[in-house]
C-alpha cells in the first residue's frame, strides 16, 4: 500500500507533492529513481527515512535541500516552492567533509563566509554551537586531531551556524562505531529538543529511525515510493533503553515486515 495524499496536510512547513525524478545516464538511457513522492513534514518534527540502498533517498533529500531539481511534482517548503538552495536549510553529509586546513571554529564558520553573515556575530553564535555539540575547547583543533564522531559534531554545528530552520542529514553516522553511534544519536536528540529545527534524517539503521522519529518514511526499492509512514508513540526524551520496549519491537518488526515483503531486507 502507498501512502496517501492525506497524509499531506496542506498546512505543513514542508509539502512533497508528486515528486519523480528521472537520470539520465551516459549511455542516452534513463534512470527513474523516485516515483510520485507525496507527503508532508510537519515544523519541528523530526522524520526518519529508511529505504534499500539505491531507492533514492538521496536523491530525495537533495531536491529538499534544492541542490537537483525535481522532473516532476513540487516540493513547497514553508509556503514557497523550492527552485535551488535556500537560506532556512542546513545539510549533514556522511563524511564530515570538514576542511583538513582550517581549525574546528573556522569549518563551523564557513556558511558565514559563503553567506556573508556578519563575523562578529557568527562567531559568537559558533561559539553557543560549539558548546551545544560538546565541542567546548576544541575550536581551535584542526579535524585529524579529533575523533569521528567528533568531526560529525563538528558538522552538525556548521549545518547550524546560520538558524537553518530545517536540518537535513544524509546518513550522518554510517561510517561511526557503534558505540559512538549511540552517543550521537542521544546528543541529536538532544540538540533537536533544545534547538527547535525541523529534522529529517536518512539511515540505514531502523533502530536509529525509530529512536530517533517521531515518524518513519519507509521507502520501496527504485523507483523509490513512499510505502507507508509510521508514526513512533514514544514519549520523549528517548534513552537507549527504550529499544527493549514491546512498543519499540513491535514498531522495528512492523518495518522489517514491509522491507522482507520488497525482497530487499537489509
Ligand atoms: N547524478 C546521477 N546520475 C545518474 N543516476 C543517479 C544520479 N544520482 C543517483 N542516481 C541513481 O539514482 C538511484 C538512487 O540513488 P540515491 O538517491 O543515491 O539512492 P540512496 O541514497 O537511496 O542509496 C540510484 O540508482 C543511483 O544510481
Ligand atoms: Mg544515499
């Protein structure tokens, strides 16, 4: 079952509607990669998106943030519709892409520069980022001297420097231990719960979909189509254990269901 239209309230901050896309490829063939998405992100939400690899879920995320255009369809976000980059976005990658030459400070001050944002005040404002991810007395390291999940720390601040109101992360942890994994999903969390932003973040990971959403996009294999959207009754703020609930088992066997249908279980 696909999701429905009503499922997209028309007065969400971020309304998908009908959005495929096409690729063209070398050889003059095409490639649909996301077939007629429609749905809606409320503000301050936080939305998780698990699909099967290349099911387009960056793909997704990139029309989001207006770095591709969509063929077709329309995403309108707080009433406008998307047609390129935009200010009240910020993005996560999964490598930390930091610049190895410049300290921790002036990686998180880099939007200032691209944007043209008053210094003095984007540096002060770097400085609260800093100290909301926990990096407090790292600024000025360079990111070889820090850890993984620090350099993803770091990232999350800089995607924050200008007050985006929507944070978009495209499978931030993948490439951190377990262990670290973890942390980071509890300091998101809290970062989310402080800061306001609407979130929408793409894992390989149901567990950390659940943990963290309040709902789940559950995507179909290419051509990516919204499948079902599942909403997670957890109260909040959500501490590790909560994994060992029946409701938290009940929601992650609900997803594995809809992917072991696909045939792509992962
Ligand atoms: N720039 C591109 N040109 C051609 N094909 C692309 C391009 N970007 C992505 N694709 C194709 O679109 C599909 C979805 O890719 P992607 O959004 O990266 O999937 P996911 O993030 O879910 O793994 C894949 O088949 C991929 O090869
Ligand atoms: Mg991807």
């Amino acid at each position: 079952m696909l999701a429905t239209p009503a499922d997209a309230p028309s007065s969400a901050y971020i309304q998908i509607r009908g959005v495929s896309k096409t690729f063209e490829d070398a050889s003059g063939g095409s490639v649909l990669a996301l077939r007629e998405i429609d749905c809606a992100i409320e503000e301050g939400s936080f939305v998780s998106i698990v699909g099967p690899s290349g099911c387009g879920k960056s793909t997704l995320l990139r029309i989001l943030a207006g770095l591709l255009p969509a063929s077709h369809g329309s995403v309108v976000m707080d009433g406008q519709p998307i047609s390129g980059t935009r200010r009240d976005v910020g993005m996560v990658f999964q490598s930390s892409i930091l610049l190895p030459w410049r300290s921790i400070l002036d990686n998180v001050l880099l939007p200032a520069e691209v944007l043209g944002l008053d210094m003095a005040v984007a540096r002060r404002r770097a400085m609260e980022l800093l100290e909301l991810v926990r990096l407090q007395g790292f600024e000025h390291k360079l990111p070889r001297q820090l850890s993984g999940g620090m350099q993803q720390r770091a990232s999350i601040a800089r995607a924050l420097l200008h007050d985006p109101k929507v944070l978009l992360m495209d499978e931030p942890f993948g490439a951190l231990d377990a262990m670290t994994r973890e942390q980071m999903n509890l300091e998101l969390q809290r970062i989310w719960l402080e800061s306001g932003k609407t979130v929408v973040l793409i894992t390989h990971s149901i567990l950390e979909a659940i943990f963290l959403g309040d709902v789940v996009f559950v995507m179909t294999p290419r051509p990516g189509a919204l499948r079902r959207v599942i909403r997670v009754h957890l109260p909040r703020p959500r501490r590790m254990d909560v994994m060992a609930s029946p409701a938290f088992s009940e929601t992650a066997n609900q997803i594995r269901e809809l992917f072991s249908h696909a045939g792509s279980f992962e």
